[in-house]
C-alpha cells in the first residue's frame, strides 16, 4: 500500500470511534452584517436611542459625547487641548479601547496597546511592552491581586487588587523630567500574581442604570425558585448603599462614576469626581505618591478634566453650544447613557428556527437564571422617552440579572470591590455577544464554547447549568450558541 | 584642594547621578518586585474572599460541612449519608452558603470511569428556611412554591407528591423541558428547619429512577419528613424567630464599623442554661463575624422547655441588611 493510502486509511478507521467530533458545535463567531444589528450604524457612528431629539438638545449631547469619546488625549502640548494623560495610563482615547463593534464597544481585533510605541504614544526608552499585550489579543488592564513584600515575593496578607497602569508618560516630550518605572509585570506574571480585565461595552448602559432597585430585587426573589445551586447577591455602593451596577464585579454605582473612574484610572486624567492625577496602588498606600515632577504635568493645576466654564463650541444652536460645557466625564457619561442597544439578529448565524430553539435552550437549561433576558422595566427618565417614562416604561432585555455570583476557582481573580469577593463577578450583560471578539474578564478565549465551559468549576454557582448545557446534544449546542451569536 | 566651586560642582554632579537612580529601578515592595525568584501564588484557589461562611468553633457540625469520602456523602449536621452509586463521584464542589440561606451541599455526576450511555446529575442542596426569601415555612410549601414559579418551558410530569425513601417521608416533584429533553426528578425533606433537596437531571428517566432507588440506602434523621424537620433527637430543636424580645433576658448589639450593606445571616445554638454555645455565620465578612462574635456570646436567653426540662434550641437572626422583598407584582421578572 502507498503510504498516502495507509494514511488516509488511518485516518478514516481513526475516525470512526468518534463521529460526534466531525459534526461538533462550533462558535459561529463573531456576526458579520450590520453594526450592533442597526443597518444605519457605522463603527465610529453607534446609534443613540430612539428617542434622542436635536429638539430637546438630548442629540446634540449624545454627538459632543461621541466627539470627546474618540478624542486623543496628550499629556501637556494638545493642539486641541485635551491634555492630562498620565502620569500612568492604559492607553490615550476612550475608544481606542471600547471599539468593537462601534465606538462604545469592547476591546478590537488590533489590540492598539501594542502599538503604543510603534505609535509614538510611549517612548521605547522608558518602556516595554508588556508580555500579555499582543498584536492580536485583547486590550487589558493589569491587577495584582497581592502587593509585594520586600523581598518581591507576593504577599497574601497584603490585598492589592488596583489597577497597575501598563504605560508611563516618560520620555515622552510633553512630559518634562518625570520619570517613573513600570510595574513588575513581569515578576507578577512569574508569580501568578497578575490578572486582567477587558472593557465592557456601554451600549444599552444608561437602561441599565435606570432600572430601580425594587425590580432587580424582584427577580431575585423570583431566581430564588431555581433547582440549579444558584443564588446571587448585589454589590452596594459604598455611599447611599444602594445596588451598583456598572463594572466586572457591579462596583460602580453611575455612569458618571464609571466615566470619572475611567478616565483616572485608564488615562490618567484627573476630573471632578477623582481629583488627583493616580499613584499605583503601592504607591499610593504604601508609598510617598508620585514623584513633584510628575504632578500637574499639564502646569493647568487640577483637575486636568472640568466644567468650561465658557463654551467651547461656536454654534447657531444653542444645544450645540449648551453640550460644549459640561466636563468630559459627564458627556462621556452622557454619551453612554443614551447609547442604544443592540439589535439582535433574528436570522443570523444559522437560521431562525436555530436561533428560536438555543433561545429555548438558553431558559430551559438555567442559562437565563442569570442571564436573565429581560428584567423587566425602567423606571420613569428625566433624559428622553427610550430610558422609560411613566406611560411607557422601556424593557431592558440586558441579559443579565446585575447580581454578583460565584463563579469558583476556574475563573476566580482574587481582587475584591466593595462587596464582591475574589471570586464573584457580575453576571456579564450577553446584549450584543455576537459582534464581541474576547470573552469573560481577562479576555482569556474568543471561543464561545470555551467561554462557558468556563462556567463551570468549584466553587461556582453555574456548575450544574454547565453540566445541563454537556447534556444537550450536539445540534441543541450548536443552536444554542447560534442564539448566543445572534444577540 | 577644592575650591568652593569645585565643591558645589562635585555634589551638583551627584545630585544629578543619583535623581535616575531615586527614579529608575525600584527596590521589592508594593507595585515591584526586583526578586526573580519570587514564591509562586498557587492557582486555582480563592485567596480573597468577600462575605463567607465561618463559625465559632471548628468542632461543631455545619450545613456546608459534608464530603464525600469512599463513595459515599456524610453530612454530620443533618445526619445524613448517602451512598453514591459505583462510578458517580464529585468532580466540583459548590459555592459557599448564600445570604439568603442556600447551600450547595454536593455535585454529584459520572466519574471518567463510568461505562453508562447517559448522563445524569445529582445537585444535593438545602434552604435554611430561617433566611428564605421564599414565602414558605416547610419543605412541602416551598417545593409546591417552586413548582408554581415554573415557566412555560417546563412541563409538570408529576405535581409534587408524598412518597417515601429510605423509610422517611419526601415530597417528589417532576418537570421536564420538551425543547431540552431534560427531566427533574426533586426529592425534598426537611431536617433542622432546613429543606434538603435532591435534585436529578437527565435526559434518561429511567437512569433518574435507578438513583432514586439507590437513595433507599440513605441514613436520615427521625425527625426527617417535609412537613416536620425542626431538629430534636440528638440535634437541637430549631425555632424560628426565637430571638425575638421576650426570650432574650440581656442583648448588647454588634457595632458594625463598615458600611458593607450586606445581609448577615446567623444561626446560633442556645444552651440548655440560655448561653450562646455555638456561632454559624452562612455570610459574613470577617470583620461582621468577629463583632458579632463579639456581641452575641454577651446575650442570654430564657431558656427553653421542653416538658419542663431545658434543651437546646437552634435559631436564626440576620444581621446588616436583610434581603427586601419585592413590593410591585408588576415588577416581576421575565425569564425564558
């Protein structure tokens, strides 16, 4: 026999004992076609909602947000004066980060932060890219769960768990003489002391944010009744104790104070509600601060970010010019907020009846115990008619019941926020999945099946729908994570 | 000899070369670690935890306290064994007890090794019914109110029902998903004012009825049944409420200095001679717990009788915030 032959035959007889990995379920992946399923958006221009109105300026805000989202900031010498970068950040624009699909979204295909040096937006002299930031990976932000000791060795007595800025502004020739190292990323991941986050997408956010308390306690009250080991909990704002809800683990309470949090800790600008420009963690509460010649590096004093106190924007319209004043943070917010949601797809991936069946499968198994489709109502929005009003509250169909749940040692990151553990996330919102590349916190897989899989290990609440989902047969699988895709 | 100039000259010169340093390479400590031999954190563990289960002592028995050791599940608290059929085994185990008093007791599914054509799996799990937020004060109320929670997805195949297993009393509860072609068989009791469920999922119905079988094998309780369960024989009696005002005699209130909002539920054990003896925090920071630890071991109780002789009573309080109920039925959430 020729040895192509006997391979082939090989092959085939190898094949036999295992028919199902032939016909496997597969993650149809990331869904082509119209942006967010809005055939009128475009990826620098997402939708805002319905409702939003040059008539009543709700639109002539959403665009200024849209605007500043996509602005590049610089650390002292902007021609257009978005200055205060750094001294550490993540990376120099809002939606070089939150762009897939469209500007609001999550992390792209071309990861920019590797690319900040080719860029010119670091100096090479000062630093490196870390190991974790790929070409193609997702973009992240890096956490150490536990501080060093000073013999460098990661210090379990020590809860870090901040964020550890990738980049620094030195070298950098709007950066004057501060100079400042980066983390020990690569101790950290020696160490295993290091875990990642990627970006949420805000699109649907300001539903999110007005849904009242009551109704997120009445379907946990409802969830109760589940025989699928799952209970979760809420995360509080620390403030008025009510339940957050923005975030990996639900820790930010507004929109506002996601944005104000953002732009401090991601960019490095200080704003009106976080008003220093950010040490690193250890810097902060173990140190001194940062160094004098890295402070006030704009020479505009603090906040880098505030209220224009005269408009910045010459316009016959005075929305338009209403809209220039507000600080960034609050059009960021702004922006966010009246952002609308993805559309799903009805016929795509796979085919209709596809998509009806895995979102069948997705209630019947346990899935939208959590991933609860639609928690019922807003309430009434001072903002515009697409947030809720008292005739006609909006349904908010987030997938996501905004509790915090356990999610066991397979996805654990040990980084706690206000009430959530080490182990607890919020149940991620699955509105507009199909078009995200990078799945669960860390961005750790762009397979949708490895993603839940994921789901499962000790200490999870989810481990007995993991096990319902390997219980279906490979069609149902697959027609489920058509659904998944279709969202 | 230097010159005044020389001098300055000199020092302005080492200024200049130690400012790099002062910036440059950090020493270990805090965001650095300049040790490339740094101990490794182990992984695929829960270092950090947030509100968590812990109790006074570690001697006595809690909810969240059984394993499966040889094949078969023990659980010293409710009294309970559970012999696993050959070649089921379990591969994880649950989440920590719930602020609202759910517990995961066991996963149980097919070891690597089993040889059957169908899957199946075995969630054990309990409700305190001290902590529900479910308007039911036995195992039979709250598996009947479960059974009206079920959405259009789900077929009933059977309405809860009376049977018995293991010479005890269970209510049986069976529902279906027609698009999943996955049934539930609920087995529910209730031991310690708690209802312990046995929940079995497959695709097979007659891999179902085998377990069930096999759970004739069980040790439970005396007092096990779905409308009895309130502790007595060796355990403590288990009353719900019983710190209410007129039972306690001298009460000094934990201090909370966080303002965490979350619920902290507590079941306590109350000595024959009204002294907290034992402590079982289902949610709690470590902070919550050591200032109720603090707090409680302080109170007495009026002991309580039992045809005129003292015994001991086990009861629930929460502390922090306690869960709030829905207020608008209109509010109700959609679920597939």
């Amino acid at each position: 026999m020729k040895p192509n032959k006997l391979a082939l035959l090989l092959v085939c007889v190898s094949a036999l004992p295992f028919p199902g990995v032939v016909f496997a379920q597969v993650d149809p992946g990331v869904r082509s076609g119209a942006i967010n399923g809005q055939p009128t958006a475009t990826p620098m221009n997402p939708l805002p909602l319905a409702s939003v109105s040059s008539k009543d300026g709700s639109l002539q805000f959403f665009q200024n947000g849209l605007v500043r989202f996509q602005d590049v900031e610089s650390v002292s010498n902007s021609p257009t004066g978005n200055n205060g970068l750094g001294p550490r950040f993540n990376f120099n624009q809002c939606s070089g980060c939150h762009s897939q699909p469209a500007v609001g979204g999550t992390g792209p295909a071309n990861n920019p932060q590797f690319q900040v040096i080719g860029n010119g937006i670091v100096s090479s002299s000062t630093n490196t890219i870390p190991s974790f930031i790929t070409a193609n990976g997702p973009t992240r932000e890096a956490r150490f769960p536990f501080f060093f000791d000073q013999f460098g060795n990661p210090n379990t007595n020590a809860p870090n768990g901040g964020v550890e800025d990738l980049f620094t502004v030195s070298g950098r020739s709007d950066a004057g003489s501060c100079r400042l190292p980066q983390p020990s990323f690569a101790q950290a991941q020696a160490t295993n002391n290091v875990i990642f986050r990627i970006p949420t997408p805000v699109f649907g956010a300001g539903l999110i944010e007005n849904i009242d308390d009551s109704t997120l306690l009445a379907n946990l009250a409802a969830q109760a009744r589940n025989n699928l080991g799952i209970s979760g909990t809420f995360n509080h704002n620390g403030n008025d104790g009510t339940i957050s809800r923005f975030g990996w683990k639900a820790q930010n309470k507004s929109l506002e104070l996601f944005a104000g949090e953002a732009y401090n800790v991601e960019m490095g600008i200080s704003n009106e509600i976080f008003g220093q420009d950010r040490p690193l963690p250890g810097e902060d509460q173990l140190g001194s601060g940062l160094p004098a010649n890295c402070l006030n590096l704009t020479r505009t004093g603090y906040p880098e970010d505030t209220t224009n106190f005269s408009p910045t924007v010459t316009s016959s319209d005075p929305f338009a010019v209403n809209a220039s004043i507000p600080s960034d943070v609050v059009a960021f917010a702004m922006f966010m907020r009246l952002l609308a949601p993805p559309v799903p797809s009805t016929t795509t991936p796979g085919s209709a009846a596809s998509i009806a069946n895995g979102r069948s499968l997705f209630g019947a198994i346990g899935c939208a115990t959590c991933h609860t489709p639609t928690i019922s109502f807003t309430q009434p929005s001072n903002f515009t008619a697409s947030l809720g009003s008292t005739s006609a509250p909006v349904s908010v169909n987030a997938f996501s019941d905004i509790e915090i749940h356990h999610m066991g040692t397979g996805l654990a990151d040990n980084v706690s926020q206000g009430g959530a553990g080490g182990d607890q996330f919020r149940t991620a919102p699955l509105w507009g999945l199909g078009q995200r590349i990078f799945f669960l916190h860390d961005g750790r897989t762009t397979d949708l099946l490895r993603a839940i899989q994921a789901h499962q290990s000790s200490g999870s609440e989810a481990s007995q729908v993991e096990e319902n989902f390997d219980s279906l047969s490979p069609s149902q699988q697959q027609d489920l994570l058509n659904f998944l895709r279709s969202l | 000899m230097q010159t005044p100039l020389s001098r300055c000259t000199l020092l302005l010169g080492l200024s200049l070369t130690l400012l790099p340093m002062a910036q440059g390479v950090p020493q270990s400590g805090g965001d650095f670690s300049t040790n490339a031999e740094a101990k490794k954190l182990p992984t695929g563990v829960i270092l950090v935890k947030g509100a968590w289960s812990s109790a006074s002592d570690s001697v006595t028995p809690l909810p969240e306290g059984g394993r499966v050791v040889k094949n078969v599940y023990s659980n010293p608290y409710f009294g309970l064994t559970y012999e696993l059929t050959p070649d089921w085994t379990e591969k994880y185990t649950g989440p920590p007890p719930s602020d609202s008093g759910y517990y995961v007791l066991a996963q149980i599914r097919p070891a690597e090794t089993f040889k059957g054509a169908s899957r199946a799996s075995i969630l054990i799990a309990a409700q305190d019914l001290f902590f529900t937020v479910a308007p039911a004060a036995n195992a039979l109320e709250l598996v009947n109110y479960n059974k009206e929670g079920l959405n259009a997805d789900y077929k009933v195949e059977q309405a809860p029902t009376m049977v018995r297993i293991a010479d005890h009393s269970f209510v049986r509860f069976d529902y279906a998903s027609p698009v999943a072609e996955l049934h539930w068989q609920v087995l529910a009791t209730q031991i310690r004012c708690h209802v312990v469920q046995f929940v079995f999922t497959s695709r097979d119905t007659q891999l179902i009825e085998n377990l069930i079988q096999g759970m004739n094998k069980m040790t439970l309780p005396p007092e096990a049944g779905p409308i009895s369960g309130n502790g007595g024989g060796e355990a403590p009696v288990c009353i719900r409420g019983y710190a209410r005002d007129e039972n306690v005699l001298e009460k000094v209130d934990p201090v909370f200095t966080e303002r965490r909002f979350n619920p902290v539920p507590v079941r306590i054990i109350i000595a024959k001679d009204g002294r907290v003896k034992h402590i079982h925090f289902l949610s709690a920071f470590p902070d919550q717990a050591k200032a109720v630890t603090d707090a409680i071991f302080q109170w007495r109780f009026r002991p309580y009788l039992r045809d005129g002789k003292p015994i001991e009573v086990e009861t629930g309080i929460m502390f922090g915030r306690a869960p709030r109920r829905a207020t608008s039925s209109t509010n109700e959430a959609v679920s597939e």
